[in-house]
C-alpha cells in the first residue's frame, strides 16, 4: 500500500497534466503483454507490423519489467500541453546518477545496456523517442482529445465536488481515507505531499493499473486510466442519411463526432478532413446555434448545444 498524506498546502495543488511518453512507455508494454485492454486491439494490429521492424531492443528490455520501468523516462509533464519534445529533452538532462538509481530498481534483465549510466540514458532516450514518433505521434490527436475530455469532467468533479468526490471513481484501487490518499500496490511507503501537491496523469494505455511516482526528484504524481477508452479505436459513427441531407455529410459527420469537446485540429484527424475544410463547416454549424465554443488555453474547443444535441435525437 501506498499512501500519500495529503496537507492542506498540497490539497490546493491538486492538478492535472498529459504525459506523452507516459503514453509511448504504455503504448510499448501493451505491444509487449505486460498490460493491455481488449479496446486497443485495432491498434494492436497495426503497430506490432512496426514494433518488429524497430531497433529498439534495450528500451523493449526496460519495458518488459512487471513492476518498476524507471520514472526517469517519462518525466512528469507540468501541465496539459506538454508535448514529447519537452520531456525528450527533460531526460536527456536527467543526472547519471538518478539514471543508475533508476535501473538498478527495474525487474528486467537490463544486461543489454551500455555500463555507464549517461550513455544508457541517452539511448534509451533515443530509442523512446523513435517509439513515440512510430507507434504512438500518428495518433496522438485523437489520444490526447480523449485525454482533455477525461481531464475536463475530473476538473469539473474537483469543483463542484471537492477532491473527495473526484477521486469517488478514479480507480478501484484509490481511496481517500481523511487526508491519506490510499493506493493499493505491492510496494509499501507512506508519502507526506509538500507545497508540490499532486500531479494526476490520465492515461490511454494505463489500464487496468495505475502508477504513482514518489522517488525524488519528480514531482509526486499518480497515473489512472482515462475514461472512454472504450470507444478510442471504434470508427466514427455514420450520420443518420436523413440528417445528411439536410446539413451535408460533412457538417452531419462534425456534428456526431461532438460527443467530446474537440478542436478543429482534433476533428480534422479523426474524421480526415483537411482543417480549412472542418473550419468552414465548424463556423456554419454555429452560426446556426448548433454548436458552442470555449476556450482553453490557446485552443479553441467546439462542443454541441442543447439544440445541437435534440437534432441528432430527432
């Protein structure tokens, strides 16, 4: 058992993030066996063709550990925007000493690895970020608008509900008891979060684990599995014929696919338009009251109306 002793100066900084090497390093153990959801199965079949053609060997060594693949490699990102490139650069700094204290934690036969823990380091940074940019960046768009999604509801719970309430439904192996944050694990510690409170990571690839990072440096963090994985995978919905008719296929097809908040970026890729093409047919939709937008960030995310959601019920 885990537990993180959550005091009132950490209670209020409680946040979220995206990890993308979080992402990579799951991607790589579900390709591997370790983990794996039913869901991902299109996936599957598509990236284990590249996986055999990849020179990847040592990180697939470090990958295939039961219980420990090192935090180092996926540094907590700090906030919803990190991007690979940030984290990439983040490891290649990361001081040879944390690197050996790292790897001599991991559950694998790690013989493979260069001795001299700066050279093991950049390696496996190196062969990451082929990982990431084969296996998981193709699509990252459509990962991470699932990931936003997640992160949107469990802010929304945070406010309304405090983090008691956000965390009712998390996972079945969390749960507040007072100011402790319980996490069932072979491991045992016991964790007093400091003025850096506690990173939550929704994950794509996480399930049905979670993983929480308490070795300093990093900033603590505990990574759950992301609601909706689900439906990842599954090709988007067809619009009705008769709702084609009247709006297009094009508006109709942006129109179902707004189950989620989503950017025109986002839609673009999921639904292989060009995203000129999705801008147009995004601003007619609501200009007819359709859809509505919010902003978060730089991005700006689309989402159906009331009246948006009673025409496609129709």
């Amino acid at each position: 058992m885990i537990e993180l002793v959550l005091t009132a100066e950490s209670a209020n900084h409680v946040r979220f993030a995206i990890s993308p090497l979080d992402e990579t390093m799951g991607a790589m153990q579900t390709l591997l066996g370790v983990r794996g959801h039913p869901s991902h199965l299109p996936w599957l079949r598509e990236s284990a063709r590249k996986l055999g053609r990849l020179p990847i060997a040592e990180l697939a060594a470090v990958m295939s550990a039961r219980h420990y693949i090192t935090d180092f490699l996926a540094p907590p990102p700090q906030d919803p925007a990190t991007t690979a490139e940030v984290q990439l650069a983040e490891i290649r700094r990361t001081l040879p000493a944390q690197v050996a204290l790292e790897l001599a934690k991991v559950d694998s036969d790690l013989s493979a690895l260069p001795e001299d823990p700066a050279t093991a380091r950049d390696l496996l940074a190196d062969q990451l970020e082929l990982a990431w940019t084969e296996l998981v960046e193709p699509h990252w768009p459509r990962m991470r608008r699932l990931l936003v999604a997640d992160i949107e509801e469990r802010s929304r719970q945070l406010s309304e509900h405090g983090i008691a309430g956000m965390l009712a439904d998390l996972h079945g192996r969390v749960r507040l008891s007072g100011d402790v944050l319980m996490i069932e694990m072979r491991e045992r510690s016991r964790v007093r979060l400091d003025r850096r409170g506690l990173l939550l990571i929704p994950g794509v690839f996480a399930w049905p684990s979670v993983g929480v990072i308490t070795m300093e440096p990093w900033q603590p963090a505990l990574l759950y599995p992301a609601r909706g994985v689900a439906e990842l995978w599954a090709r988007p919905s067809r619009p009705p014929a008769a709702l084609s008719g009247v709006l297009g296929r094009t508006k109709a097809a942006l129109l179902v696919a707004l189950d989620r908040p989503a950017s025109t970026k986002d839609l673009a890729a999921s639904l292989g338009l060009a995203p000129g093409t999705v801008s147009e047919h995004l601003t007619a939709l609501r200009a007819a009251g359709l859809l509505e937008t919010a902003r978060r960030g730089r991005e700006v995310r689309y989402r159906r109306t009331e009246l948006g959601d009673a025409l496609l019920r129709a």
